[in-house]
C-alpha cells in the first residue's frame, strides 16, 4: 500500500469516525425527526387547505351556475335557434365569476352555442360527463328529479378547470359550465412555498436545537472522557466537579468514587511493591558482605581441595559451586531490583557489534562452539557491560539448553541492529515460550536445583528495553532462535526518574542463565 492510498485510508477512517460521533447521530435524529414532524404537519395542513380551496371554487361555482340557469333559461322559448341558444350561454355566463357556458338543445343537436366558442364548445366536455349528464334517473321520495348537476375537475391544456353540467327539463336544452381553477392553484403554489419554507426553518430550527442539546449533554460526557484518559495515565488525583442532580451528575460522583477508591488501592499496592523491592534489596545487600567472605574462603578450599581427603573433596566442591551460585543469584537480584526501581541507568557509548560479540565470546572461552556471522562497521550507541550480559545470557543459554553449534549472526536494517542467536538443539515447547522472559520461571520444574536462577533472560529483556530494544523467543528450523532488536540510538532517558530505594550504582558481570 503506498503513502497516499494509507493518507486516503486514515483521512477516510477519521471521516468516518467523525461521521458516526454521538454529536452528529443526536443532530440527525433531531433532523429526523423534526423533518418527519414538518413534512407530514405541511403535508396534511396542504391538503386539507386544497381540498377546502378547491372544493369552496367549485361550490361557489357551481351554485351560481344553477342558479344564473334557472334564472334565463325561463325566458327561452320552445325550439329556440341557435342565436338564441348563444345569448342564453351569454346570460347565463354574464354573473360574474368569470366561467364559460356551452348549451345544446336535443331539437337542434347540430347547434352548439357557446359564451366563447374559440375556447369551449361540446367537444371539449368530456364524454363520461355528457352521458352522465343525460341519463335520467328514477323518480323517488328521496329523489324528486329526475336530472341533476354532475362536475368534475380536470386538466385543460395545462389548466385546471371543474366542468360541470345538467340537463334543464326532460325536453329543454343542455348547459355545461367551464370554470378556471388557475387563481386556486396560485394560491395553493404559494401555500405550498409556504409550508416548504417553513419545513426548512423548523429543519434549520432542529438541528441547532440538536447541536444545543448535544453540547449540554455531551460537555459533561467529555469531561469525563478526558479525566478517564488522564486517571489512564496514571494521574490518579483526577476528579470531576459536580454540579446538579441529573443522571450525568450521579455518573461524575460514580466516577469520582471509582477514581478515589482506585487511588486508595493504587498507592496501597505501591506501598507493598516498595516494600518488597526495598526488602529483597536490603537482603541483597545485607548478604552481600557475609558472601564476600565465603567467596574468599571456599576459592581457598577450592585451591586446595586435590589435597584433601577424598572423601571430603566432594562435598568441599559442592559447597564452592552452591557458594557461587548464591553470589550471582544475588547480584541478579539486585540487579533486579534496580530495574524495579527506576535507577538502572545507562553508560553508552558507541561500539562496534561485532567487536563486542567477539569479546563476550572470547572472555568467556566459548569461540570453539560458536559460529559468529557480523560484519565489522555496525556502530550502535549502546552501554557495553549491559549488552555483554544480554549477549552472555543469549548465547549462554543457547549452549547450556540447545547444544553446539550455536549461530550468531547480525544485521542492520532501518535504523535498528538485529543480533540472532539460534542453537542446534529441540527448540523451545509451545507451552513454554510465552514464559522465557518471566523470573525464575524453569521449563523444568523438576530440576528446581538446575545452576540457572530462572533471573538470566527477564534481566537480558530488561537490558534490551532500557536500550528501547527487545528480545524475542521462537522456534527456527533447527533449534530456538532468540532475536534482539536494539536501535543504533538509544531513546533519550526519562526527564524524571524513579526514586529507586537507595541502590546506587551497577551490579558486576550476570553470568546466570536460565
């Protein structure tokens, strides 16, 4: 993947984010639900206003219609002519409300009179209305006539008209009436506006009352956001201040509870850390100076034990070994210590790798064993005395667990040096190697009393990581294969450093390996 498709992929992934933010959810929601409320609120006040327009025009209309009929078609004499059948669609067309008349009388059917026959003549009234219209119906109680009005609206050319129509008597003439509904439909194009307009405003209206909602409810969710991001970083003072008895109120006081009682087990649990740190310390070095001394003695019985009875020299030579053992068990544990603390401290300078690797394995007689594969010219900025216990350590165990030959090759690769160690023996269990790093912990539990302290790897670890390095543990092909990574400049030390308990000062040479 190149630079600019992963800045396109983060630039849309934060997008994204943003996009489903609990702000933006909570405006659209308002937007929602206000543009549901305002469309259908718009929705059904226009076609109730439309309906009432429309149906009011009509009305009006059509009454006056009736009524304008009524009134001239009483002058009209039998077999009327058509200039006749003309003035009466003129009379009746006269009112007032501004509509067009057409008559047709059964006895002169080939005569159509209209009040303005270059718009409206019969054809232009719909066939269903013209058959409606003449069809008779049955004479009852509840229906005295036999001919009624009939209407209908429909669209003309683009316009919209209600044409309506009847029948005067059984034998009489024919009148349909055309009215324009265009001022209507003006009006309801400016209701329509209306309501648009205002459906926009009480969108606009929403989503500020959605960004007001939300900046209440989610400044108090921040701040809590921010003091649990500061409360995991270890500022464990961090409190919030409570204001009101709402539900957002009751979870700053839980948080605030949450934080004191963590606070209270935090410094309780620091207080017994330091306490055992500082007694495997004060142990340490209170052994120290007895140690001194039966490391004296037992190099002495050590010197002269071909000379002693042989019965004795065995159990002389065990109390030289354990002795030893003993020291670098507690040299390693305050070593341990140190680290524990904080006061571990680095002395770097620059060095060749490859010129340090050879002098671990020369100092310790171990060239008939290893195979080295470093090239001269790999400078790094490193504490030389610690990375020579890492590397005693790497390679240590490599020959004590793995068995010759034991490989060490080095390489440089983006600004880090990578040192591989890999040994010829069955490799490292599964189940054992998410545990190599851990103190005193032993693949064997059965050889408890093995030379190693179970301390040799975990202070290997700690020398890479104070370096900003690390090791790794896994299986090669042949063998475990242990990868320490180191960059060629360690990272800059902490601008405050720990208190530690008093232990100044660097261990000697760990020779222990797990």
């Amino acid at each position: 993947m190149t630079d600019h498709q992963t800045t396109t992929r983060c630039f849309a992934t934060g997008r994204w984010r943003k996009l489903r933010s609990l702000r933006v959810r909570l405006i659209a929601v308002f937007a929602a639900v206000a543009l549901l409320a305002a469309v259908s609120a718009s929705g059904i006040a226009y076609w109730l206003n439309r309906d009432a327009v429309l149906k009011r025009a009509q009305d009006t209309a059509l009454n006056d219609f009736r009524v304008s009929l009524s009134r001239n078609v009483s002058e009209l004499p039998l077999n009327a002519t058509c200039p006749e059948l003309a003035a009466l669609a003129s009379n009746v067309a006269s009112s007032g409300l501004n509509y067009d008349v057409v008559v047709v009388d059964p006895a002169h059917p080939e005569c159509a009179a209209s009040s303005d026959p270059t718009h409206f003549t019969l054809a232009d009234v719909p066939g269903t209305l013209q058959s409606t219209v003449a069809r008779p119906r049955n004479v009852t109680e509840s229906n005295p006539y036999p001919y009624h009005l009939y209407w209908l609206r429909q669209n003309m050319e683009g316009r919209p008209f209600v044409i309506g129509g009847t029948k005067v008597v059984p034998s009489g003439p024919t009148a349909y009436m055309f009215k324009s509904l265009e001022n209507e439909r003006a009006d309801l194009n400016t209701l329509g506006w209306s309501l648009a307009i205002a459906t926009l405003l009480a969108l606009i209206g929403s989503a500020l009352l959605a960004q007001a909602a939300s900046a209440t409810v989610l400044r108090p969710v921040k701040r809590l956001g921010d003091a649990a991001r500061r409360l995991g970083e270890g500022h464990l003072d961090t409190r919030l201040e409570v204001d009101g008895s709402d539900e957002l109120a009751d979870l700053a006081r839980t948080f605030n509870r949450a934080a004191e009682q963590l606070h209270e087990q935090v410094e309780e649990l620091s207080a017994r850390e330091a306490q055992s740190r500082r007694f495997v310390a004060d142990m340490s070095h209170e052994l120290r100076t007895p140690l001194t001394a039966m490391t004296a003695v037992t190099d002495i019985l050590e010197d002269e034990a071909e000379s002693l009875d042989p019965m004795i020299e065995p159990a002389v030579r065990l109390v030289v070994s354990e002795t030893r053992r003993l020291s670098d068990l507690v040299e390693n544990l305050m070593e341990v210590t140190r680290f524990d603390a904080g006061t571990a401290k680095l002395v770097a300078d620059e060095v060749d790798i490859a010129d340090l690797i050879m002098s671990c394995i020369d100092g310790r007689a171990w060239y008939d064993a290893v195979e080295l594969d470093a090239p001269r010219g790999i400078l790094a900025v490193v504490d030389p005395r610690r990375l020579d216990v890492v590397f005693a350590n790497l390679i240590g165990n490599a020959l004590k667990h793995g068995g010759s030959p034991v490989r060490v090759k080095v390489r440089e690769t983006d600004g880090s040096v990578v040192v591989e160690v890999s040994d010829s023996g069955p490799g490292i269990p599964e189940n054992v190697l998410p545990h190599v790093f851990d103190r005193f912990y032993k693949a064997d539990r059965g050889r408890a009393r093995s030379e190693g302290s179970g301390l040799g790897l975990s202070i290997a670890m700690a020398n890479a990581q104070i370096h900003g390095g690390t090791i790794t543990a896994a299986n090669g092909e042949v063998g475990a294969v242990f990868t320490l990574t180191l960059p060629l400049t360690p990272p800059p030390p902490p601008s405050a450093g720990g208190t530690g308990d008093g232990l100044a000062g660097d261990a000697a040479e760990h020779k222990d390996s797990q």
